[in-house]
C-alpha cells in the first residue's frame, strides 16, 4: 500500500489482527428491480459495465480496508462464483450464507466468528457514494461511540430510516420508513461498530438493525453517532434510482474508483454495435455485444449485454435485460424490460412497465397514443 494512500486501517504489524474490517451485507432479494433481479442478485446488475458491487468494494478497498465478509442470503453463490476470494480487487473477501434471511441486523449477527477486528463498518450492499469512508472511521474514533451511523439529506426521507441527531450529532431516534419524518436527515446505510455491540444482537433469528437494534441502543442509553456528509449519494434500490446512478457514473457527476473509461454522455463495452446516426445522450450505457440500430435514440438509457435496440425506436431512462429486443420505433420510457423479452414495432411502454422476461409483445401491441 502506497504510504500516501488515505487509509482507516492503520499500518499492521505482521501477524497481527487488522483493526478495521467490512462487512457488506447483499443479502436482499431486490423485489423493487425486479423482474431484473429474478435472474440476478441486485449488488450484481451491470452498472456502468461492472457488477454494482464492484463500486463498493472498490472503494471500501481506496478506504484501506482489505479484510471484507460479504452476508449473503439470496442467490448466495453468484458473489462467490464472481469474486472468488477477491484478490483482483486486492481485498480479501469471505463469504456468509443465511439459509433464510435474518434481515440486517442478523445478517451482521451472523458474520460474528469472522469478525477479530475491534471496528467493523457495515455497508449497505446497494449505495452508490462519495464519501470517504475514512472520515466516518475518524468520526467514531473521536467520539468514542458505541455505533457511528452516516447520514445524509434527501428531498423525500419517507422511504428510508430518518435519523435526528442533536448539537453534538448525536443521533437521538431512529425512525424507519416513517410517514411523518420529522428532519430530511436519513441513514445513508453506511455504519460502524463496536465489535462488541455486534454480540449483543440476538443470534438465530431475523433481526432488523434499522426497526430493532438501533431503537433498543437508543432506549438503553447508548451512543450512536451521526456523520453527516455532503457528497454523491443514491440507493440502487429502485428503477429509477438505479438509471439515474448509472448514468451519473458514466457521466462523471458519481465518484468510482472502480471506473477507469473517461466520462462522457454515454459509455459503449467491447463487441457493441451503434449504426450511424444513432444518437446516446444522458449517460446512455450499451452493453457487450448488444446492437443499437440506425436513428435509435437512447437518454440515460441501461442496455444489457446482448440486447438490440432496433432502427428509429427510443429508449428514455430505462433498463433493456440482457438479450431483450426493441422493435423498430419502439418507445420506451420510464421502464424495465425483462431478459429476452421482445417488444414489438411502434410499441410504447411508459411510466413504471415492468415487461417480465421472455415475454413476446406483437407489433404495436400497446400504445398509449391513438394513431396507428
Ligand atoms: N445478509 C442480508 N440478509 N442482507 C440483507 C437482508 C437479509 O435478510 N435484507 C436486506 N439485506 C441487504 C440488502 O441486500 C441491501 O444491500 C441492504 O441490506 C439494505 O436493504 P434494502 O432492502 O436495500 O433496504 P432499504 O433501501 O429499503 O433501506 C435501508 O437502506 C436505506 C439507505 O439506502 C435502510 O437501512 C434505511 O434505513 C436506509 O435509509
Ligand atoms: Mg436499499
């Protein structure tokens, strides 16, 4: 490790125990993405032509953390079939399965017997950020606090874990997904533990660390933390949220050190076919092999490996699974397309479609406009 890298974990001596470990938990079963991730755990979507978690552990590793356990559950295997014990990303990476899910907070439970160090950071599997987890490490250090949580503000706290903190940024609730959020501060998904505090969590069972063990800290007197911070910050987690945070890795605006192309308005992979006169805008990405046809027009556009895009259609924030076909002038905005489904000429599909893999629609076969 270069000796001006930022690093939270700090210089070991040989033998010696790290003192800050990962731990990340991808467990989920990413029902908000599907049909996408019927077929592929969500951590594992091709964002900006890797594996989302990619990102993240590229930059848990420019964090100097190297000691990584990932808490699997659903589709356990695909993350080890890929990553191995992931010395291409030189980090060392273990590997936790929960039979059944036990939810966040025993999914970190159940990782306990890989844990040694005394500072654990916990991620999210499905956060794309610019924080520097570094900070957040020192943040704990500082205050001395039982668990240290980072936190950010967003438009609309009402689908995440609203976290009010007082002068000092102590954190004085934990409200989940409330209705009525009383500040625009939420868990951005990123935590660090006493190892400690880890045992106190009951074993065996589903445990939720957002509606349970966070709660129970704060009824108990316990010192929780917040960091706040100000850079890039996105859950994956929806449609949307998943377009919007691909295309601003390819256009520059999300930080990855896991990307090395050069930012632009859109990002084209090895073996991909664009015919002239195609146009790719808002950080449009075209995956291996797929084909995008004469005139096609494609903003803030995901395109999988394999898929075509045929001559004059358009595709608008939108994800197209692997091996999907759009017909010529097909619209489709605001959508997912499924693995190998094939959309038919002139079709339209706006506004939250969902088209389940395989799935075969006819030659203008849904159109929200009355001309034919
Ligand atoms: N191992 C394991 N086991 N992992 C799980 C399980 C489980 O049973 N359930 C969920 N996970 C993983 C998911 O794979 C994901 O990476 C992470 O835990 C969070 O789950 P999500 O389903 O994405 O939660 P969310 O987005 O609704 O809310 C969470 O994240 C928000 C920030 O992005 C909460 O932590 C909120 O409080 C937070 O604001
Ligand atoms: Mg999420």
């Amino acid at each position: 490790m270069a000796s001006e890298e930022r690093t939270a974990d700090a210089p070991r001596t040989e033998g010696a125990a790290p003192k800050v470990q990962a731990v990340v938990l991808v467990g989920g079963k990413g029902t908000r993405l599907r049909p996408l991730t019927l077929s592929a755990p969500k951590p594992m979507l091709p964002t900006a032509g890797l594996p989302f978690l990619t990102h993240l552990l590229s930059r848990i590793r420019a964090a100097g953390i190297t000691d990584v356990v990932l808490g699997t559950s659903f589709q356990a295997q695909v993350f080890a079939d890929h990553y191995g014990d992931g010395a291409d990303l030189g980090i060392s990476l273990r590997y936790v399965t929960e039979e059944e899910p036990l939810g966040t907070g025993g999914g970190i439970r159940n990782v306990l017997d890989h844990l040694t160090a005394d500072t654990i950071v916990v991620f999210n599997g499905d956060v794309l950020s610019g924080a520097d987890v570094g900070d957040v490490v020192n943040t704990h250090h500082t205050s001395g606090a039982d668990v240290t949580m980072h936190l950010v503000r967003v438009g609309d706290p009402r689908a995440f874990g609203c976290v009010p903190t007082d002068d000092a940024g102590r954190v004085t609730a934990f409200l989940e997904k409330t209705q009525d959020p009383p500040t625009d501060q939420i868990n951005a998904g990123t935590y660090v533990f006493r190892r400690e505090v880890i045992e106190e969590i009951p074993a065996g069972r589903a445990v939720s660390v957002e509606r349970e063990v966070f709660p129970q800290l704060l009824t108990d007197g316990r010192h929780i933390q917040g960091h706040v911070d100000y850079s890039y910050w996105r859950d994956m987690g929806t449609p949307e949220d998943f377009v919007r945070g691909s295309a601003d890795l390819v256009r520059g605006i999300a930080p990855s050190p896991a990307l090395t192309t050069t930012h632009g308005e859109s990002l084209v992979h090895d073996g991909a076919g664009v015919a002239p006169g195609a146009v790719l805008v808002g950080g449009t990405v075209v995956g291996r092999g797929a084909e995008i046809g004469p005139r096609a027009r494609l903003d803030g556009a995901v395109i999988f490996d394999g898929a075509v895009i045929e001559a004059g259609a358009v595709v608008e924030r939108s994800i197209v699974g692997f091996g999907a076909r759009l017909g010529p002038r097909a619209l489709v905005r605001d959508t997912v397309i499924g693995d190998g489904a094939e959309i038919g000429a002139r079709c339209e599909l706006l506004r939250g479609a969902r088209v389940w893999p395989g799935v075969q629609i006819p030659d203008n076969g849904v159109r929200f406009s009355t001309d034919v």
